[in-house]
C-alpha cells in the first residue's frame, strides 16, 4: 500500500480540485516528514550497533551530510557524535565536531548547537584548552539561559562537561553541583560501572576538600555512593557518612586511609578542622532549643578542640552560616539559637524521635499541672 501512495498522489495532484491539491501537497509534506523521521530513527540505531563502528565516520561524511538540513537536528548532531568516536585522534575530532557545530548554528536549532559545541569543549579538555573549553561553555550557557524547555540531553551534555572542566580546574563546589545537576539528567543505570565509581568518588573527594561545602545531604542520599561499596574505596563513603554526624571516633578510625588521595593528604588539616565544625554543629543539634548555651569547656570535650582554639572554632561556625548565635567572651558561653538543617541518618532520626517525645511528655507535665493548681479557674 505505501508503495502505491506517491503515484496516488501524482495522479490526484493532476486531476483534483484546487482544495483537494493543496490538502494533498499537505499530505504529501507529511509524508516525506515521516519518511525522514524514520530514516534517521534506523540510522541511529544503526550507528549504536558496536558493529557499525568501522563505517560510521564514512557513513556520516558520504549519505548523512546529504540531507543533513532535512532531519531533526539533534538527532543529526547526536549521529555526528558517535561518528565522532572514530576519528583517528583528538585532533581531527576536534575539526570535524567544530564543522557538525557550524552546521546547526541556526536561530531554530541552537539546541543542537549547544549540544554539539559542549562536545567541542569537551575535546578542547582532553588537549588542556582550558580557556578555549571554557569560551565554548559559556556560549552554551548563554544559549540554555534563553531556552523556555530543552530536551534533557542538552543539559546532561553541558553539565557533564562543564563538570569536567571544573574538575580540571580543582574548583570543587563547583564541580560537586556540576556533577549532581548532571546524574539528575540521566538514568544512572546507562552508565557503565566504572564511570559510576570514578564519578562517585570525585565527587566525595570534591565535598570533603571543598571550604564551601559542609551539608553533603544531596550526595548522601544519592544512589551514586553506593557504587563505592563493593570496591576498595568504601571507606570513603563512610568518610563522608562520619563527616555529616560530626563523628571523631569514626573519623580517627578512617584517618588513615587519607594517604591513599593526595588531595586528601594535602587537605589533612583542613579535614580535621571541618570535622571538629560537624562536631560542634552535632552537639548543638542534639540539644533542645531552650538548652543551647553551651560552655567553651563543654565544646573542647565533645569536638576534642584546644580550649584556646574553641572562640575561633565557633567564629568559624556562625561566619560559614553552619550556626547562628553570639559568643559571650567573658562567662566563656556560646549562645546558639539556629543550627543549619542537614540530612540524618538513621541513629539521628531516632536522636530526634527521642526529643518529641521529651517534648511530649514536658507539654503533658505542664498540662496537668496547669488542671491543679487552676481547678476553680477551669470549674468556673
């Protein structure tokens, strides 16, 4: 039937009305549509075949540049990057991803050039173009602020990069949110194992080193740690878990495996000081609200702080906006009326279980003892 479809068309175009021929044109505009969609659905499933390797930069330079300008165009740049792959080093993908980006820099198509340019910062990485690598992303960033919606593949492509060349850069709070917004953009199923273990432990790395960082809830509870259990790096993950209860019996008994990260060795200092800041901010979680002053004594026996260490200690903590309070330098007391909400693990969750019901029990205390003493009052 579909075969005998354009010599129907033909023949109704030459013998219709003027209404049936414009509605055929239509019709026959759909058609092609269709047949364009379907050849590019094949050839991408095409080009996904391991198989299909060898011919895949061929196959792109000689049939798919013919009709380039008449398929979706992320889908075209999404052929042109698995092309890509088989280009004989970094050099000559760079020309041809920079050529495919040309291509589709187009006011309708600026999302396939986003896609295609973040694929160009991305060689740019591996050569050590950072600046070059980073002119691209900006671009893209620019681009994606002025989209209403993008397909999620725009935004994984970008991220991921933009991830990378942060890492590159070792500026880690913003690799660790790159990075994030990037797992958020994919199924974390479609990565092979090793690229989630290699992710998961940058990424602890980044949160423990980073001077910005101090709640990890959002890695915590990301199925990406768990990666790191089965490996040898498994105690990085109780690293972090240690870090977010501000536990320093966990942390000594962890300490010595910071030599195995040369970042972590020369960060070991820094460490210990953000370990004793998780401490401080545990003590004060644990106490209830009316009982938050807190002798200078008391904090240097549960963080294991010097005592002429403690004032600053807590400076630190109020300025990093972990605590909010005043430090009474005379009586030795910090005055906290705020910690900063984290993510609790089971034993906090039950730590927190055991105020309310503290808490419970001192408002029915109070209640009762407010019918005895009032009973005229409550009669009356």
């Amino acid at each position: 039937m579909e075969s005998k479809i354009p010599d129907f068309l033909a023949e109704q175009q030459a013998n219709g009305t003027p209404e049936t021929q414009t509605y055929l044109l239509t019709f026959e505009d759909f058609w092609e549509r269709k047949l364009w969609h379907q050849l590019t659905d094949a050839l991408v499933e095409f080009f996904k075949l391991p198989e299909s390797a060898p011919q895949r930069l061929a196959f792109f330079k000689t049939f798919v540049l013919s009709f380039a300008d008449r398929i979706n165009q992320l889908k075209f740049v999404a052929l042109g990057l698995m092309a890509a792959t088989e280009c004989a080093d970094d050099k000559e993908r760079l020309a041809f991803l920079t050529s495919l980006a040309e291509k589709v820099d187009k006011s309708e198509s600026q999302d396939a050039h986003v896609y295609a340019l973040a694929d160009v910062a991305n060689v740019k990485l591996r050569l050590e173009d950072l600046e070059g690598a980073q002119k691209d992303l900006a671009s893209c960033q620019q681009a994606l602020d002025t989209f209403d919606s993008v397909e999620t593949v725009v935004h994984a492509s970008f991220y991921k990069v933009n991830a990378d060349y942060y890492h590159a850069k070792q500026e880690f709070a913003s690799f660790y949110k790159n990075a994030l917004l990037y797992l958020a953009c994919i199924d974390l199923e479609d990565l092979p194992e090793t690229e989630r273990v290699s992710r998961a432990y940058n990424l602890s790395v980044a949160a423990l080193v980073s001077d910005s960082i101090y709640n990890f809830g959002e890695l915590l509870l990301h199925p990406i740690l768990d990666s790191l259990t089965p490996t040898p790096h498994n105690w990085l993950r109780e690293l972090l878990f240690a870090f977010n209860r501000g536990d320093l019996a966990a942390y000594d008994v962890l300490a010595g495996n910071i030599t195995k990260n040369k970042l972590l060795e020369s960060h070991r200092v820094f460490l210990y000081q953000k370990i004793s800041l998780a401490a401080l901010t545990e003590m004060v979680f644990h106490r209830p609200p009316h009982d938050r002053s807190l002798s200078f004594d008391a904090i240097a026996s549960e963080t294991k702080v010097q005592p002429d260490e403690i004032e600053h200690l807590i400076m630190k903590a109020l300025s990093l906006g972990l605590l909010k309070g005043s430090i009474d330098q005379v009586a030795g007391v910090a005055h906290i009326h705020w910690v900063q909400p984290k993510v609790l693990d089971l034993k906090q969750v039950d730590g927190m279980r055991n105020r309310l019901k503290d808490w419970d029990a001192g408002v029915n205390q109070l209640g009762h003892w407010i019918e005895g003493v009032g009973k005229d009052v409550w009669a009356a």
